[in-house]
C-alpha cells in the first residue's frame, strides 16, 4: 500500500502540472470544454480533410501567418467569423496537383438567400469562391455538435435549427465530383455530427430534410443516418 | 494539560539554538507558554519542515518589565524528541484545522509562535496527511480562476440541494470528474486533432496551426493565438504524470493516478485515518 504522504505527493506533482496545462498558450485563458469546443469541429473538420485527400490534392489557402521561426502557421476560428481572417483546405485536382475542385472551409461567414451571415461549423464551398461567399457558392455544410457526457444525445433543437441554416442556403446537394471521391458516409450528405448520442428525431424526417446525423463520432462506433 | 506550540525559526521573533536545549523569543507581550507545554518545531527556509518536539522547562523573562517595553525571553526545553522523517510543511497543511485560507495556507505558519491544537499536533507528530483534503485544495488551486468559480458554484447549489456538505473524499471525487470533464478532454481532443491532422497531406513544408479569434471590433487588436503544438507539449507533462501507476495489484475501473488514488482511500487501512480527518474537519471550509 502506497503510504499517505507518497499519495499527497503525486497529487501535489499532478497539481503542478494541470497548472500548467490548464492554461492555454497565448492567450493565457483558461482551457475549458465548456469553451472551446471549437477543438471538435476542427477535429470534425480535418476528418473531411482526410476523407478528401484520397482523390484531392490538398493545399491551405486563405489567411496564413508566418512564425518568428519563419514556418508557416494556418490560422483556425475559435469562432465563426469572416472567410478572409483564417485558413481553408484547398482541393486541388489529383492529377495536375492544379485547378481547384473546391473549398473546405471551417467556421466562416456565408450569406444566405435572404442576405443574413450564417456560419456552419464546416463548409464546402465551390471552387474559386470569394472572400465573402454567398449561398450559390455552398456545395454542403456541416454541424459540429460537442457534448461532455457522451451518453448525452443531441438535442431535436440543433438538428432542426441545422436544418433552417440548411434551407437558407437553399438545401445544396453535393456534386458528384465530390460525391466520386468522398466514401465515409457521414460527408456524403450534409448534417450535423456529434461525439454524443443521436437526437429523437425520426429518421424520416432527416431524410425528408435532405440532411444526415451521425453520433459518436469520431468513435468507432459512429454511426450515420439515415 | 500542557498546551501545544508552533515554533518557527528564522523570524524576526524566535532565535532557536541549534541543539533544540532553548529559544528566546522577543515580543510585545509575554509569551502565554507555560512550563509542561511542547514546542513543535517548524525550520528551513526554501522548504520548511517539521523537525522534533521538545518540553518546555522553565521560562526566564530576561528583559522587559515595563508595559511599553520589548519582551525577552528565554524558554529553556528538555526531552527532545526528534521527528522520524522531516515532514515537509507544504505536504501537511492541509491536514491541519488551522489552515482555513485554503488559497494561501502558508499565511498561516508566519508568526514566530503560535498555540497548535492537539489534534494539529498529533497530525504531526503522526505524519500521515489528510489526503483527500489536501488532493482537493491542490487541485482546486491549480485551476484558473474561472473553473474555479464554476466548480465551486456547482458545489455550493450542490450542497444547498442536499442540504449538507459533501465530505472530502467526495468532493475530491467531484473534482476529480470535473477535470476530466471541462480540462483533460480537451487535452484529449488536441491528442485526436493533432493525429487526424497529421492524416492529411498538406504539402511538404511543415505548418504550424493556431487557433486565432478575429480581431475586436472595439479594441481593435487581437489577443495573441493559441499553438497547437504548444499545448500539446503543455498537456505532454500531465498525461506523463497521470499515466504513473501506484505499486499495487491492479484495480478496475477508470485507470489514471487521480483514480487510483481515490481507490486506496478506500482501502481499510487507511479509510480510518481519512475517517478520523473528516470528522475533524466537518465543519472546516
């Protein structure tokens, strides 16, 4: 048995450590779940990234700055903001590594039909897309949905304010050159996704919606519908 | 009964002879000590530790006799009983009931002297620690103050719910889920995004990602990014330390030191002692 004052010790060394962990680099905020839960949409995001690079070359475009040790850094949104502040994923074709197919794009400002910024946590934008993109530009967008329990499922709400964003943009289907490429089931159709449970929505009514909904994601066990 | 005392050496009031036999202390009043009270002696200067009792033999007021006057004196000690392990003060105070400001306990152990309950002596003299208390105070004070607050919130609703306050090794457990809730997970998601990231080929030249707000529309300046990779490596430290193993048998369940942890204060041998400290600290903050 470890003795009382061993077990005081490694809490004491486990509290200096979380000191330091806690606080994030720069800024000097606390780290915090609850906050930055922008961490899983980036997670959500490069997951596309990855399921793209199999019949895309891809380049980081947009907004970039160079590190005081001259390498070059990608700037990503805590929160949603305007396309020209931050970095998006060029997809380039294949095979000349030129012309790009598309834009994917995370937590940026697009115009809806009606003229209102709407930013989903992802978006897939056509190719050559402006700094300020309007809806004709969207090819798909995605939600980003972050729980701390898992067990928790998530809310009909999200899904169905998801849904909204999804019309606004005038429910763009994803072209075929994306859908020629992409396998994973989940960026074959636009939706929302979440580490936690799926919501009570029947799945007729996500079909009828013309989006998906995949839980536990990234887990092995996430599964998409319908 | 003969009372108990804090000696501290090094201050401005108490000069302590090397071989424990006496002290003088200089002071306003009259040192209330009395001849069959103990001295509990407290030296060192980077780390401060417990070192030996002594008994307190005959007090001899030097100078001083006047009201206004500087008091001196010198307290003469026999029965030195030097402590089996220099018990280091910053792993102790917590387990004792005069350390009420849990953010600043060493406030506490300034003075040259100070009266010592029985109970804070036989910790001491003991030199088993309260270990959830001082778990969850480590803990809780290594947090930002916003986690802080937020924990602490919960707690206070919490206890208003149950109408009583939680023991420590309950609130220690509390704590210990709401790390791992609102700070290792995200640490856990960094781990995930840096792998995924390292999944999609971005060209040749290594690029660096931050996390970046746009700039304040009123302030007009934007605060200083976040790095990934400097987070990571700020994280890298504690998962090392949480991934330690304790050398007993394996236990089930959640398995990181915090965890297993908890689980030996449940074990009988010690569950008496952190018992014995619960009661004594039912009503401490």
């Amino acid at each position: 048995m470890s003795s009382s004052r061993d077990l005081t010790r490694n809490l004491k060394q486990i509290a200096a450590k979380l000191k330091t962990a806690a606080v994030w680099n720069g800024t000097g905020l606390a780290v915090d779940a609850e906050q930055d839960d922008y961490l899983y949409e980036l997670l959500c995001y490069f997951r596309a990234a990855v399921a793209a690079g199999s019949g895309f070359r891809l380049e980081i475009a947009g907004a970039t700055e160079t590190n005081r040790n001259g390498r070059r850094a990608a700037r990503w949104p805590k929160k949603p903001g305007k396309k020209a502040n931050f970095s998006y994923i060029s997809l380039l074709d294949s095979k000349t590594g030129a012309h790009e197919q598309f834009q994917l794009c995370p937590g940026v400002k697009v115009r809806d039909l009606h003229g209102k910024d709407r930013a989903p946590d992802i978006s897939l934008l056509l190719a050559n897309a402006p700094p300020q993109p309007i809806y004709s530009h969207v090819a798909g967008v995605w939600d980003a949905k972050y729980t701390a329990s898992e067990e928790a499922r998530v809310p009909d709400v999200a899904v169905a304010d998801f849904v909204y964003t999804f019309q606004q943009f005038g429910s763009p289907k994803l072209p075929s050159a994306w859908l020629g490429v992409v396998t994973p089931q989940e960026w074959r159709c636009s939706g929302v996704l979440t580490n936690g449970k799926e919501s009570t929505e029947p799945t007729a009514a996500l079909k009828a919606s013309g989006i998906a909904e995949t839980c536990g994601y990234p887990s092995a066990a996430a599964k998409t519908r319908p | 009964m003969g009372r108990y005392w804090l000696v501290r050496s090094g201050t401005k009031t108490v000069e302590l002879q090397p071989d424990h036999k006496a002290l003088t202390i200089v002071s306003r009043q009259t040192p209330r000590m009395s001849i069959g009270d103990t001295v509990l002696f407290l030296e060192g200067w980077e780390e401060k530790r417990f070192t030996a009792t002594a008994g307190i033999a005959r007090i001899v007021e030097i100078e001083g006799a006047g009201a206004e006057e500087m008091k001196l004196t010198k307290v003469e000690l026999v029965d030195e009983v030097v402590l089996p392990e220099a018990l280091d003060l910053d792993s102790m105070w917590y387990s004792l009931t005069i350390v009420r400001n849990t953010t600043r306990p060493h406030l506490h152990f300034r003075r040259g002297y100070r009266l010592l309950p029985q109970e804070d002596f036989y910790t001491i003299k003991k030199g088993e620690p309260f270990v959830a208390r001082s778990g969850y105070f480590e803990l809780l004070n290594a947090l930002p103050q916003s986690l802080r607050v937020s924990f602490e919130s919960e707690q206070i609703l919490r206890a208003g719910e149950m109408r009583k306050r939680a023991g420590f090794r309950e609130r220690l457990e509390r704590l210990y889920a709401f790390i791992d809730q609102r700070v290792l997970a995200v640490g856990r998601l960094l781990h995930e995004l840096a792998q995924e990231i390292t999944k999609v080929d971005l060209g040749d030249a290594p690029i660096d990602h931050r996390f970046v707000s746009e700039p304040d529309p009123i302030q007009g300046f934007a605060a200083r990014p976040d790095e990934l990779e400097s987070q990571l490596r700020r994280f890298a430290g504690l998962w090392e330390i949480l991934a330690k193993r304790l050398d007993d048998q394996a236990l089930p369940g959640k398995r990181d030191l915090i965890g297993d942890t908890l689980r030996q204060l449940d074990v009988p041998e010690r569950r008496q002692t952190e018992a014995r400290f619960e009661r004594l600290f039912a009503a401490a903050p």
